[in-house]
C-alpha cells in the first residue's frame, strides 16, 4: 500500500513546482495535471484493497502510518473529484482579480489544501491530523482572501481567527491524548484508552478534540465563520470547500469519535445527546436564517450550516445504520452544494431578484441550479430525497423523534428557500435582457455536477455501497 502516499505527494510536489514555473496558463495546467494524477492514484489504491502503509518502513505505533479502509474512501474520493472539478472552472481568465504572480501563487495554495484535507483523511497518526490540518487551513485562508469582493478579506481573516481557534484546541486534544496513552498512533490511542491511568485527561483531550473538529465543521454554534467564506470566496473555491473542506473536518470528528474513543464512550459521557442537540438546532437556524438572504451565495451558505447538522444528526444516533445514512447524505451533499456554487458562479450578479427570467436568458444555468434546489429540498428522483429517506429511517429505527421533528420541519423551512431559487428563474423576466451564455470553462462542469445529482437519485447503490463500507469500518471490533 505504498501507493497511498501519492494522492498527497502529488499535490503537495505540484505546489514548489507552480511556483518556481509560474505563469498564469502554465500554472493551472500543472495544477489540472496534479489533480488528475492525484484521483488517477486514488483510485489506484482503491483497486488495491484496504490497508496500511508504514512511511520510511517505520511500523506504528512508532511510526507514521497511512490507512485505507471504508471509513476515508468517500472522503478520499470527495477530495479529489472535488479538485478536479474545481480546477476545471478556476482557468486564469475567472481570476481577473490577480495579477499573473498572484494567479500562480493561487494555484499553488490550491494544491497545498488539496494535499492537507487528502492528509487528513489518509493518516493513521493523530498528530498528523493537526499538521495536515493546519496545511489545509493556512492554503483556505489565502484562498478565500482571493474572492472578488472587498468582503473576501473580512471573511478570510475571521476564518482565520477562529481556524486557529479550532486548530489549537485539536492540538491540546491531541496532546492530552498522548499524555493519557503514550501514543500518537490513532488505532494504538484506541486500545490504550480503557487502561489509561488518566481517565480524566481522556475525557478533557476528547472534548478538545470533539470541539475543534466541531469548529471546523461549522458545527452549530460554531458555525459563524462559514456564511461569509461561502459567499466571498472565488465561486470554484466556494465549490471545493462545499463538496470536500467541511466534509473532511466531519471525517476526523467521526474517525476520532468512532474510530479511537468508540460508540461505547461517546454513548457513557452523553456526547450523543449533546450531538442531537446541536444538530437539531442548526437544522432549525439554519434553514431560517436561509430564508432571509437576499443573495444567492449566502442563502446556499447559511443552507449549508442546517445540511451539516442533518449529518451529525446520524452520527448522534451512535449507530452503524445512523452513520450508514451521515455517510451517503454527506456525500450527496457534496454532490448537490458543489454544483449549486458552480452554476453561483456562472451568474453576473447572484442577488436572488437577478434570479426572475434566468431559464430564458441562461437556460443551462437555470436548469442546473433547479435540479441542485430540488437535490437539496429532496425531491424524488434526485439524490437528495435517497438521502433524506435513509437518514429518516436510521433516526425511526433508533426511536430518535426529536430528529425526526427537526429534520421534518427544516426540509419545510427548505421548501421556502429552495422556491427563491426556482420559482424566479421560470417567471418571465420584468425587463427584456439579452440572452446569457454561462462561461465556456463553467458549462462542462455544471452538467456534470447536475447530471450526478439525478443519476445517484436514479441508481444510488454505488454511494450506499460506500456508506456501508464506511459504517463497517467505523464499528470494526
């Protein structure tokens, strides 16, 4: 399994490398080359099977290891779709912002987020997390400042203050673990625990832990940093952290909380109730808070803080059929957020009353952004609706009604925000406007993305495999 090291080692080599190229087309070139080795490489590894890999020969817990297994396969392959479908809308003409020194230096810090969040997902060493998180936040930061609109630096540096806040307490985490374990190797953490000498040291390195990655996640009430980095980020970049960035953060909090402290603990120390709490109620904020923005950007942004507490609502159920269900509506979500902020992006102006006669001026535009809504509400026959079903058959089965509840009267409140989307876009514009094309580079990518959305709604075993796959590996004695 050596191979594993490649889908980090790629991206993380093609960043010196655009530097020291330069030049705006060059650059991006280099950068869609990395990407594509970097899901060629992944899926190589795929092919290989489960397993692990000892960096320098060094076994753990000693050493550093790499692990594939159920658990990091859809994260994996998030990240790198993600990237590439990204990149593919990121050519240096939709930077016009940059300067050529900047344009390259852009491109390079897009490969280094790629190579933290693939870190992430790929490492089985704790203090690795911390180090490919900080790679991986330190890039977003400089991305986000990169958006068109003075707004951009405001969000990248409030994202930075408390990024950094999120970081050190993983880092504090991570040290106490260490502390109560004497080692840094997340499998060796996990079968050191029940005989720790410092049970109280456990309990204070978890919550660390849980509350940096909660943070990251935007997590409500953790959630402030993340409307303003969706809505002023370039519009490909919003895309990324949409499909991979978040999702990665819930990754680590998963792996953390199932995969080294256990359902056991998590259920002893009430932190599935606590989850159910937070879940319900960013259900409920944010689908509320969607309902009263007047731009595109942020409606899909504040949506995003409720679709992240759908997720952690499977996870709160601290069950092998609720983290089944957090799987597969994670990656749909991907899925149906990535392509809503590409077709964001195709818009000249993203206020939603710009949104009235879009289907006659852009019709492709029009009907990407309708199919992604109608993912996101949950309309049958598209990969929302698969999603939403399996979460609330995982919450009846675990008899969890506050859920239920929340979830029922979020996908209400969802109805009001997605039918600001629609609704305008198929009513006769009030004044006659030329016909639109979206931009060459964005329309491949849109299709794609949209096309996804209704195909997994059609045929959604291959993301229930996955999300089996991953339940297993979480729960694995």
């Amino acid at each position: 399994m050596n191979a594993l090291v490649l889908p980090i080692l790629i991206p993380l080599l093609a960043a010196p490398s655009i530097a020291l190229v330069g030049g705006r087309i060059a650059a991006w070139l280099i950068a869609l080359l990395a990407m594509t080795g970097g899901l060629a490489a992944t899926l190589y590894c795929f092919s290989l099977g489960d397993g692990s890999s000892a960096l320098g020969g060094w076994q753990g817990p000693l050493g550093i290891s790499l692990e594939l297994d159920g658990a990091n396969r859809p994260i994996l392959l998030l990240i790198m779709s993600a990237a590439l479908i990204s990149l593919l809308c990121l050519p240096p003409k939709a930077l016009p912002q940059l300067g050529p020194p900047r344009t390259a230096l852009f491109y390079a810090l897009f490969c280094l987020c790629v190579c933290g969040l693939a870190g992430i997902a790929a490492t089985g060493d704790a203090f690795n997390v911390f180090v490919f998180l900080e790679i991986s936040s330190l890039s977003t930061y400089a991305l986000v400042a990169a958006g068109p609109r003075r707004g951009a630096l405001r969000a990248a540096f409030q994202y930075l203050m408390l990024g950094t806040l999120g970081g050190s307490f993983v880092l504090l985490g991570v040290g106490l673990l260490y502390m109560a374990t004497g080692s840094l190797n997340m499998a060796d953490i996990a079968a050191r625990l029940a005989g720790s000498p410092l049970p109280q040291a456990v309990l204070a390195g978890a919550a660390f832990l849980l509350l940096g990655f909660a943070l990251k996640s935007a997590l409500f009430p953790l959630h402030q940093w993340l409307p303003g980095v969706y809505a002023e980020a370039p519009g490909a970049v919003s895309a990324f952290l949409a499909a991979s960035g978040t999702k990665v953060s819930i990754y680590a909090l998963t792996r953390f909380g199932f995969g080294v402290l256990g359902a056991g603990w998590l259920g002893a120390h009430h932190v599935d109730a606590l989850l159910m709490i937070l879940a319900c109620a960013g259900m409920l904020f944010g689908s509320l808070a969607a309902i009263q923005q007047q731009r595109l950007s942020l409606l899909l942004a504040w949506s995003s803080v409720a679709q992240v507490g759908y997720i952690v609502l499977g996870l709160a159920l601290l069950s092998p059929a609720g983290v089944t269900a957090a799987w597969l509506y994670l990656m749909i979500h991907a899925i149906a957020k990535g392509g809503l902020f590409i077709a964001c992006a195709a818009l000249v102006d993203d206020r939603i009353e710009s949104l009235r006669g879009l289907g006659r001026r852009d019709p492709l535009t029009a009907v990407c952004l309708s199919l992604g809504a109608a993912s996101l509400l949950g309309v049958p026959l598209t990969a929302g609706f698969v999603g939403k079903w399996i979460l609330i058959q995982a919450a009846w089965a675990d008899g969890a009604i506050l859920g239920i509840v929340a979830l029922a009267i979020s996908s209400l409140l969802a109805v009001l925000y997605t039918g600001r989307i629609v609704l305008p876009i198929w009513q006769a514009p009030t004044q006659e406007q030329a016909p639109a094309l979206p931009a060459a580079h964005l329309r491949l990518p849109m299709l794609l993305v949209a096309a996804a959305s209704l195909l997994f709604g059609l045929w959604p075993q291959p993301l229930l495999q996955l999300s089996l796959g991953a339940a297993q590996a979480l729960f694995a004695p």
